[in-house]
C-alpha cells in the first residue's frame, strides 16, 4: 500500500472527501488531485505532515504506513487494550466538531482526568462500577 492508498482508506475511515481534506489540510484542490494523478513520489514534506495532521496520523505513520489502530499496549494498571484505535476514534470526532464542540470536549476531559487522579490519591474509585 503506498501513501496515496493510506490517504484514501484514512479519508474513508473519516468520511471524508479529498476536497475535505484540502480544507483541513490548507492545500489547494489542485495540487491534491495533481499529486494523486501523477501519484508523485517527491511530495514535500510541508504537504505530507499537513495531509498527516488533516487525518489525525503523524507523518511516518502516513509514509511508512504503520496503523496505530492496530497496535496495542499495556497499560500500566490495567488490561491490554488498544489505544491507537481509540485515538483514531477521538481524532475523527474532533475533526468534525465546532471549536466549541472540541472546547466542550476538553473541558469534560480534563473532569475526568482530575476525578481519576483524586481517585487515585484516595486510593479507591468514587464509583466502582466505574472500573474497567
């Protein structure tokens, strides 16, 4: 699979279009479909890191096509689990959300993260049901 095969199945993970991209990315539609048409292998490095952060990958992942969503790893006190996929998930909802929408997003976010680490601190769940 080469860059532009990644591109396309990221775009259709996302449910995007490639003119969305371009949006996204800050690139003209032009160049977009002339590099897919001539499917160029000197694209320049400004243009792939853009495509990259258009599509919530870095850049080796969209060069040297390794999907973080299928890599898992351990979690220090918990079980494996499959965090590429996860940030896959959170990066779409985030591409297509207002700012207020990923301010909102944030703010719960950092909820969660306070309640977790005074849970900690406390040595037991607020919740344990909560536990995973």
């Amino acid at each position: 699979m080469d860059i532009y095969e990644r591109i396309n199945a990221l775009l259709e993970a996302r449910g995007m279009t490639r003119r969305d991209l371009c949006t996204a990315a800050g690139l003209s539609y032009s160049t977009m479909s002339s590099l897919f048409q001539r499917r160029s292998k000197n694209m320049r490095l400004e243009t792939i890191r853009a495509i990259a952060r258009a599509l919530g990958v870095t850049a080796d992942e969209l060069v040297l096509g390794r999907d973080p969503r299928f890599e898992t790893i351990a979690e220090p006190e918990g079980p494996i689990y499959n965090a590429g996929f996860e940030q896959a998930e959170i990066d779409k909802i985030l591409a297509v959300l207002s700012k207020r929408g990923r301010t909102i997003v944030l703010a719960k976010a950092y909820e969660q993260l306070e309640r977790e680490q005074a849970e900690r601190r406390s040595g037991r769940p607020s919740n344990p049901s909560e536990q995973e």
